[in-house]
C-alpha cells in the first residue's frame, strides 16, 4: 500500500502471542494462518489501524476460528509430564474437553497443584494460573492496566459465582471462577488493553463490572466455555458510553450533594432563630402616647420663631 510501517509499533508480535496462547497446542497451522491473516487484514487495516478498531482483533479471530473449525479450536490434548506433541499439522492423538467443561458440569478431582502450574486440558496460556498471576502483578506494578477494571471484574466475577453457583459452591466457586475460562488471562492481557478502557475512574469501574457480569452471564446460560473472550467483544463496543454514563452520574450525584448541603445550612439557620421571639404583627394597633411639651422643648420653640422672624 506504499505506507511506511512503523516498526516500534509492538501490536503485531503482542496481538500473534496472545492469539497463538488462546489457541490448544494442537491446532493446525493453516486455522492459524487464517486467524492471523484475518486478524491482521480485516479487524485492522479495515478498520484504520491500530488505533481505530471497533472490536478487540485476537478475540474477533479467536471467534471466527472456533465457530469454523470447533473440533480442532475447542479440543485439546491431555497434558502430560514432559511430554511432547508432534510437529505435524494434524494431530493423531485423542483430544479432550477442556478442563473448564468438566467444571462447569460437576466437581472436579484434580488437586489444586495442578490446577496451579496448569496441568490441565485447555488453551497453551490460559491454563497456569502462576503465570498469569505474577504476569497480572508485573503489569500491575508498572501501572500498565488500569486498577479500576482489574479489581472491579474479579469482584463481580466471584461474588456472581458465590451466589450463582454452576457446580462448586463457596471458596471453591470462587476459585474457579477466577482460574478456568481464560478469564484471567482475558481480563490481564485483552480488557484492560488502554485502547479499549474508559478514561473516567468511574468508567473503568462500570466496563470492569460490565465484562464480569456478561463473562457469567454467557458461561452461566450458554455453557461456552470460553465465554470471557465473547464478553470482551460485547463490552469492548461501549467505552465511550461508559465514559458518557459515568460523567452523567458523576454530575448528578454533585448536584444532590449540593443540594443536599445547602438544604442541612438553611435548616441550621431556621433552627437557630427559631428559638427567639416573633416580631409584633403590623396590624396590632399600636398605643399612641401623648407626648406633654415639657419647659425646655417650649423654649426652643420661642427661640426657632424669633428666629424665623429675624
């Protein structure tokens, strides 16, 4: 297209990684090729670049490759200690469900240690749990997502799983809403992406509460495991209307305040001169007192008239 290309722009090696990790290791390259191709061509160059996107384009590819392709996008090889895949592009192997189906349906046997170094049947880097976590605390530190989105969607996410359970109540729900459907990964790496947060405080607070109860809602009533990439691409649509909300809400919640404080003075002041006494009505009649001319007033009466006539 003979535009020069700016090769500080990280986005293309960032948006490959986090799309090639969504993917289970077994999938075939040419789904890769099409998901990158299509991610690159279509959901950014078509949209303007990569600040004009209207959809997150690792989830819009991620989609598009599980909706084609669901056998070998939505299956997964069981993990083994130091195993090893074949390099070919089709797997002999039998593949699994991922370990977020078998949660989802009932309890599940695995110990939390492999749970924890994610020894588990899913996508290549959404599964350890460990690396996500001092991932999401790096990021964290040098301020690279935005606190509001983070704590507001973990909080949404477990307190929705505490009350509506899908199969593990309590503590158990809890974790697993945090470490199964890629919703950590999601959340760390793709949600709080500065290209699609708000930029009100308050904003980022309702996108992140918005992300959490969409991410359940799907998981909850369609059964989608990866249901947190779909609610990426449901929220990522309304930042700016989230910006719009907050600020009306914002200003609003100024006005009752200042409504509020000026209502509180003006009932101190009444209350405070209401302990004196009335004044006397204007209609009362009032006494008339008959003032007497005294010797002095007479006197300067006289002298006034002498000197009226001088």
């Amino acid at each position: 297209m003979r535009r020069k290309y700016d090769w500080r722009d990280p986005s293309p090696i960032a948006n490959g990684i986090m799309l090639a990790l969504l993917m289970p290791a077994s999938v075939p390259y040419g789904v890769m090729i099409f998901a990158s191709a299509f991610m690159s061509s279509v959901m950014k160059y078509a949209f303007g670049g990569h600040h004009n996107r209207i959809f997150h384009p690792v989830a819009t590819a991620y989609l598009l490759s599980a909706l084609c392709w669901p056998s070998s996008v939505l299956r997964y090889p069981t993990p083994s200690i130091f195993g090893s895949l074949s390099l070919s592009s089709s797997l002999t192997d039998a593949l699994d469900r991922s370990f977020t189906h078998y949660v989802d349906v009932s309890l599940s046997s695995s110990s939390w240690l492999d749970i924890l170094w994610g020894r588990l049947a899913g996508p290549m880097g959404t599964s350890c749990v460990v690396l996500i976590l001092i991932c999401t605390i790096a990021l964290y530190c040098f301020r690279d997502v935005p606190a509001p989105v983070l704590f507001s969607a973990v909080a949404t996410e477990v307190l929705l799983f505490i009350i509506f359970p899908i199969s593990a109540t309590g503590w158990q729900a809890a974790l697993y809403s945090i470490v199964t459907g890629s919703f950590m990964y999601v959340l760390a790496f793709m949600v709080c992406d500065p290209c699609f947060t708000p930029s009100n405080c308050f904003g980022q607070t309702l996108y992140g509460v918005a992300y959490g109860v969409t991410a359940f809602l799907l998981r909850k009533l369609s059964g989608y495991e990866d249901s947190s990439v779909l609610a990426l691409m449901i929220v990522s649509i309304f930042p700016s209307e989230f910006d719009r909300l907050a600020i009306f809400v914002i200003d609003n919640l100024d006005r009752f305040r200042h409504f509020v404080a000026t209502s509180f003075r003006e009932y101190q002041i009444y209350r405070r001169f209401k302990k004196y006494e009335k004044l006397p009505d204007s209609t009362e009649p009032e006494a008339v007192e008959s003032e007497e001319p005294t010797p002095e007033t007479e006197e300067t009466q006289g002298e006034e008239s002498d000197q009226g006539e001088v």
